[in-house]
C-alpha cells in the first residue's frame, strides 16, 4: 500500500535498487514465513482449557456448596422456629415408670399418637413404624431408633391397657399414657388432634385423631413427619439421610 502512493519517478529508482536494500514485506499477524499464525502446541492448548474448565468447575462447586449452606441454614431457623419450646411432656410408661421428654435426650426417636382401641389405622401405622425401625436396625452403623406410642385415649389406656398393647410391636416399642390433662399437654404441643366420638350401646366409641409419625433428633426437637402414604421403606430411608446430615438445632 505505501509503495503505491510513491510517485513513478520513485519506483522507478526503488527498482533499480538491490533486493537486500528493498524494504521488508509487513508481517502483521502472519506467521515466520508470510503464512497464517502459528498455532499453539497440543499440550499448551490441553492445558489452556483445562484450566479454564477447572476454574469453572471450581466456581460451580463454591457456589454449589454456598447455596447448600443457605439451605440447610434456612431449614435449621425454620425447625427451630417450630421446635423450641415444643413437645415437652410428663407421662408414665408401659411399666409405670415416669417418663418425660428429658429422658429420650440423645436419642432419635420415632413418635405416633393413637389408641388401643384402634379398629385398624393404629395397627397399620404401628406396624409400620416397627418395621421402619427394624431396617434401620440392620446398619449397625447408624444410632438406635426409639419408637414410642403415646394415647390420646387416657380414660380407657391406662398402663395395663398400654403395656398389653404394645408387645404386639417391636420389641423396643415404649408405650405412654397419662392424666387426661397431660395427655392434651402433649397432643397440643406436637399439634396433634384428638376428638372422642359418641359411644355406642356398649360403651364403646372411636378417637378421631392426627395421623402421623413424628421424627425427633437427639435434641429433642421435632425433625421431619410421615403420613400415612409414607411406606416403611421410605422413612427408613429418610431418617437414614437425617442422621448422616444431622446438625443440632439447639446451642
């Protein structure tokens, strides 16, 4: 390009001039002989996208593990937000020893409120919740689950009506029953509902209540719940990842 601007008269002496004089071509972006640029070497560019993808991931997994944090923290406010001051109870077990909520510190516990007169959901439930309890048994590396049963019928299980009903269990099954008035203690501080109905020609009559399985952590406080669509398997399986991601809710 700068050679065409050059008037004729001067391109007619460039000419004349030996070639070693004559001035070099422009290699702008071209490689050592004129050509395109030379590329990088195989391992140069394997380890320019290697690092470029391990600053990546990196980033992913920070982020990743933050947002697990905000999650698990959020879940730890909200649980504690339920579960402090909840739940607290003076009861009397199967055996007739007093019982309260103190006595399960440290332990994981598996909860159901029913009653003995129960034609079929208790038993269902119960049943369950024994054979949940057996699975998890079956890892002898994880804790031992403590099931409990607690009445929401104290007029007619008292610890007799208690202790018959719950050898036919799991074996570490702990009945609980109580006053009337400690027995609507309980129910409302874990929100159970309970409401006898009318009583037959027998004297007989059914108890409407909450069906549900309450998992407390060894803190004490309530962790997680299991309908009635919740299979054995299920909670098993749910309490197992309790456990191994447990953190304690109280300082």
């Amino acid at each position: 390009m700068a050679l065409a601007l050059l008037p004729a008269r001067c391109l007619r002496r460039l000419s004349l001039l030996p070639p070693r004089l004559l001035p070099a071509p422009s290699r702008g972006l071209s490689g050592p002989r004129g050509g395109p640029p030379s590329a990088l070497p195989l391992g140069r560019r394997v380890a320019v996208v290697a690092a470029v993808g391990g600053a990546a991931g990196g980033a992913w997994l920070y982020l990743r593990a933050r947002k697990e944090r905000e999650r698990r923290e959020r879940r730890r406010r909200e649980l504690r937000a339920l579960a402090l001051g909840q739940g607290d109870f003076q009861l009397v077990d199967h055996r007739g020893r007093p019982r309260c909520k103190a006595d399960f510190r440290g332990q994981w516990v598996l909860l159901y409120f029913g009653f003995t007169h129960c034609p079929d959901v208790c038993p269902d439930e119960l049943e369950k919740l024994s054979r949940a309890v057996e699975l998890l048994d079956r890892d002898a590396a994880l804790p031992r689950v403590q099931p409990l049963f607690i009445t929401v019928d104290p007029e007619r299980d008292d610890v007799a009506a208690v202790g018959r009903y719950v050898r036919d269990f799991h074996p570490r099954l702990l009945g609980l029953t109580g006053s009337p008035e400690q027995v609507r203690a309980v129910s409302s501080a874990y929100r159970v509902y309970a409401s006898a109905g009318p009583k037959d020609e027998d004297g007989d009559y059914i108890v409407d209540h909450t069906i549900i399985i309450y998992l407390l952590g060894p803190d004490g406080l309530f962790l997680d719940y299991y309908n009635r669509s919740k299979t054995a398997d299920k909670i098993a399986e749910s309490v197992r990842r309790h456990m191994e991601s447990y953190e304690p809710l109280l300082d």
